[in-house]
C-alpha cells in the first residue's frame, strides 16, 4: 500500500496515512487517460462554426451568359464556389463533436492520474482545510506552505462556499468536489491537494 504524509495548513507534518493500492497504487495506462483527455476536449467544443454554400450566399439567380458561343467556360451562377464572392463547397455547418465514453475507461484513467499523482509525490494530503472567512490571503499561505507555487487542485470533501470563493482569485488554482473530478483538470495541476476526509470518499466511490 502506498503511504503519504499528512500535512497541516501551515506545512508540518502531523502523521501518514495509508493510500488504497486499487485507486492509488494501480500502473498508470497512459493509452486509456490519452482517450479520456481527447473525449473531454471534445466534448467542450461548441460546434458553432458555419459556413454559406452556394443557395445560402445573396445573389447568382440568372446565368452569368449563354450556354455556348461566348469563349467563356459555360457558367450556371456567378455564386458557384470557383467565384470570388461564392459559396463555399463542403465547408463546416454547426454539429456536436460530443461523444460518450465507456465508465470502466474513465474509472481506469482517473485511477491512473491518481496513481501518477501519488508515485511522483504530487499528491498532498491535508488533516483539515478550513478557511474562516472569505480571504484569498489565508489560501495563498496555505499553497505557499505545501510547495504549491503553480497550478494546484484542492479537493474538499463538501461544499465550502468561503473556501471556494477565498481559492478563486488565485491563478491556476481549481477547487473540486470528489463527485466533481475530472481527469484533464487532475493531469493540468502540479500539486494535487486532498483534505484528508476527502481521501476516504475517493477510496468509497473509486475501489
């Protein structure tokens, strides 16, 4: 079983803890957290990009000349796609790039981060986060005293609105729910920070 030590906000180490080997100790399957990644950032492509075809664009209703004797090629509309100011032939229209993955490949990757997270000593383990009040200030001396100088990802075990809102003005910082965990975001922080309660329902939902 792995172990990590647990830590207080201000940096000190105030005991260790035993991780589950089935959620936290698993061989990383960087094919299948590959697959996840590549399917979230589909899934937030709004799809919006549209193109006019050759009916959509404004004018061409006659033939630009007749059919024959003029030495020009033959034309049916000065809005075909071979026109300056034509229509654009096979060009994107609005779709859903969204796709659905199978649970047993998202639960292997997000296993997989975790387990990545924990061999490289990325993965902190906090006795209690709490925040008194809403101050960005608190959080910051917090990130500070843990090594967490870059992007991190604080995981609470409920909903902590002042915690939330104190961790939002920091840049590259993210707040999670354990029901909220996405995989993208756990590989794009440095420092993965987990109230220690919150371990014990990582364990429930993903052994």
């Amino acid at each position: 079983m792995p172990k990590v030590n647990v830590y207080d906000m201000a940096g000190k180490t105030v005991g260790e803890m035993e991780l589950s080997d089935a959620v936290f100790g698993i061989e990383p399957n960087p094919v299948v957290v590959h697959q996840v990644v590549v399917n979230y950032l589909a899934n937030q492509r709004q799809g919006t990009q549209s193109t006019l075809t050759r009916t959509e664009v404004s004018g061409g209703g006659r033939k630009p000349w007749r059919q024959k004797g003029t030495g020009h090629a033959r034309q049916g509309s000065i809005r075909a796609p071979q026109w300056r100011k034509g229509g654009i032939a096979l060009g994107p229209k609005p779709r859903s790039y969204s796709y659905t993955l199978n649970k047993k490949v998202k639960r292997l990757a997000i296993k997989s981060v975790f387990s990545d997270k924990v061999a490289s000593n990325n993965f902190v383990v906090v006795d209690s986060i709490k925040v008194d009040s809403f101050k960005t200030k608190t959080v910051v001396e917090m990130l500070k005293a843990l090594g967490a100088t870059k992007k991190a990802m604080i995981v609470m075990p409920e909903l902590d609105q002042k915690l939330v809102k104190s961790a939002a003005n920091i840049p590259g910082v993210k707040t999670a729910l354990v029901n909220t965990l996405c995989v993208y975001d756990i590989l794009n922080c440095e420092k993965f920070i987990v109230a220690k309660d919150a371990v014990a329902k990582l364990e429930e939902v993903y052994a």
